[in-house]
C-alpha cells in the first residue's frame, strides 16, 4: 500500500518547524501540498530526517516552502541536497506567460517578420528550382543516372494504387451534377440539357480539378512526408556525402510521375462521371444509359477535352512540386514532418485552384469558353 508523506509542525526554540515523514514524491506529495501552501507566517525549520526517498517535484516543494517562509532546511541526506542546489538553480521570477509588447510596435513586428519570412521562401523556392535545372541537365548529359525504377514505382504509386478512390469519388460527383443539374433545368423544361451540362463540365472542369485535389491530398503529402523523414534522420546527407543527387534520386522521379499520370487520372475521372451522370439519368430521368453516352460524343466539343487534358499536367507538376519542396525543407524534429505535410495539400489545392480560374479566362478569350 502507498505511504503517503505526511507533516506536523512542532515549537523549536525561535519558532516553528515543519518536520516531514515519508517519501516525498510526485506521486505521494499530493495530499500535503495544499495544507503546506496554506502554513501561516512563522516556520522558521524544514526538518527532512524523516525523509528516506526524494524527488524533483519533493525538492521543488520544499524549497518553494523554504523561499516562502525564509525557513532553514535541515536533516537532508545528500540526495536531497543535490536536488535542492538544482532545483535552486533553475528557479526564476520571469513571468509565466511572457507580456505583450505594445500594441503599435507588436504589429510592425509582425509584419516585418511576414516579410522577411517570404523573402526567405521566395529565395528557397528559387534555391529549389535551380537544382531542379541542374539535376535536369545532367540526367540529358547522362541518361543512365536517371532511375528509371524510381520513376514507375512512383506512376504506380501516383497512378495506379489511387485508381479506385478517384473513380469512386468522381462516380459519386457525377451523380450529384447530374441529379442537382437536372432539378434545376426542369423548372424550365430543359432536363435534357443535363447531358450537356454533365459532359462539359466534368471534362473541361471538375474532372481535372478534383482529380488533383485527390492527387494533393494522397500523393502530395506523400512526397513531402517522404522526403521529409528522409531529410530528419540523414539519409539525405548520407546521399549528398556519396556523391548522390537527392534531387535526381528523390524529386525528379516524384515530378515525371505526377505530370505524367494526372493527364490519364483526369481523363479517367471524367468518364466516371459521366458514367455517373449516366446511371442517375437512366435511373430518374429516363434517358437510356447508352443514349446518355451517345448524346456526350454529340454535345460536348472537342476542346473541351482538350482543355481539361492542358491543365492536367500543369497541375500535377505544382502538385509534385509543393510536396518535393516542403519535404526539402523539413529540419529539427518530428513534428516538422507533420506541418510541412500540411503546407504542401495546402499549397498545392490552393494554386491549382488559382491556375484554374487563371486557365477559365485564358481559354475563353482564346475561344474555348
């Protein structure tokens, strides 16, 4: 059963002692320290003969209550003397919470140092693209350097293992364009339209878009827990030191596989939705599961097709880019790996999604609207 440390005060010649009995520990100090916060003015001894066994937290206690009273320690083996110079050293009237700086020089502050911080990555950013270069040119310098394993293990990867959540959640969109679409194009009588709406929009737009929003989530933040983990226990160094290009090795590979497979990932992802937008059509519409596929070939122009395939690649290489990057710059402890993970999804969803408004005006003024 537990011994609980336990007090009495006793009347000593000049005042009042607090003699201690028991171990005093973290795990047996809990009953006394309250009452022992609570002693009036007075105690002028701490008595620890009693004492067998001490710990940081005991230690810490009796010199808290030593400082409060101006108390003198007496009895403690040299264990407990050892921890009370410790903790005595580490003691500090600093605030436990440091204070706020006025307002008018915080912000400043702050923005400076925003600032300065995207100078920094804008320097980085620039750092990366040029060993990209580099690395670029000397694998068409040496083809045979190029690890061509690394790079089909990565389209499978990218590609092929990511094959069924796209289509299943493209199947799904598909059914809702399809089922919302229809809703609303009956108030004019046009439910036929939703072919059309379905076709085009899944091609041209959404059918890239959510596949590298997927890619992001699934490959991007992949590659930067890869590299990342890579970076954290040296293995990066260790290529560096035998004469291997990390860049080469890690990031090229990771680069070609994305903007190679989102073309065909995007394609892929259109047709699940149409063949979604086909099973709801068949199902509530009555229009016939083949005379929906049909009416597409019929409705949809070709660019649009066109269009969707332009902006896949593009974005697949932001994508393999923001992941590479931040797994790059990953240093100091575990918990980096997790916020530089979260930087690229976050970085590569937002500027496919800027790229892809960028592309909406480019083609429509080209006459692909």
């Amino acid at each position: 059963m537990r011994k609980w440390a336990t007090y009495t005060l006793e009347e000593r010649a000049g005042g009042t002692a607090v003699v201690l009995d028991g171990p005093m520990l973290v795990s047996t100090v809990g009953r006394i320290d309250g009452d022992l916060r609570a002693l009036d003015s007075g105690v002028t001894a701490i008595d620890l003969t009693a004492v067998p066994r001490i710990d940081t937290v005991g230690a810490w206690l009796v010199y808290r209550l030593a400082q409060q009273h101006g108390a003198q320690v007496q009895g403690a083996t040299r264990q407990a003397e050892v921890l009370l110079e410790a903790v005595a050293g580490s003691a500090s009237e600093a605030d436990i919470a440091p204070r706020r700086d006025w307002f008018f020089r915080r912000v400043p502050e702050e923005v400076g140092d925003k600032v300065f911080a995207a100078l920094d990555g804008v320097r980085n950013n620039l750092g990366f693209m040029g060993a990209i270069i580099i690395a670029v040119g000397s694998v068409l310098r040496h083809p045979r350097r190029f690890p061509l394993r690394a790079l089909v293990h990565q389209m499978e990867l990218v590609g092929v293992t990511s094959l069924p959540i796209i289509g299943l959640m493209s199947f799904l969109i598909g059914i809702v364009i399809a089922q919302q679409g229809a809703v609303q194009l009956a108030q004019f009588g046009a439910e036929t339209l939703t072919v059309n709406l379905v076709g085009r929009i899944t091609l041209r737009e959404l059918g890239v878009l959510m596949t590298a929003i997927m890619v992001a989530g699934r490959s991007g933040s992949a590659f930067a827990a890869q590299i990342g983990t890579m970076k954290l226990t040296e293995e990066i160094d260790a290529m560096r030191t035998i004469g291997v290009s990390p860049v080469e090795v890690l990031v090229l590979p990771r680069l070609l596989a994305a903007v190679l497979m989102m073309p065909l990932l995007g394609f892929y992802a259109a047709c699940m939705a149409i063949i979604g937008g086909a099973v709801i059509a068949d199902l509530t519409l009555g229009i016939p599961f083949l005379t929906f596929l049909s009416r597409i070939q019929e409705v949809v122009p070709m660019y649009d097709l066109y269009v969707g395939l332009v902006k896949a690649p593009v974005f697949g290489l932001i994508i393999a880019l923001a992941g590479c990057y931040q797994g790059m710059q990953v240093s100091g402890n575990a918990e980096e790996v997790g916020t530089r993970t979260t930087k690229a999804v976050v970085q590569a969803i937002f500027m496919a999604i800027v790229l892809d408004a960028f592309f909406a005006v480019f083609f429509t003024e080209i006459g692909w609207g």
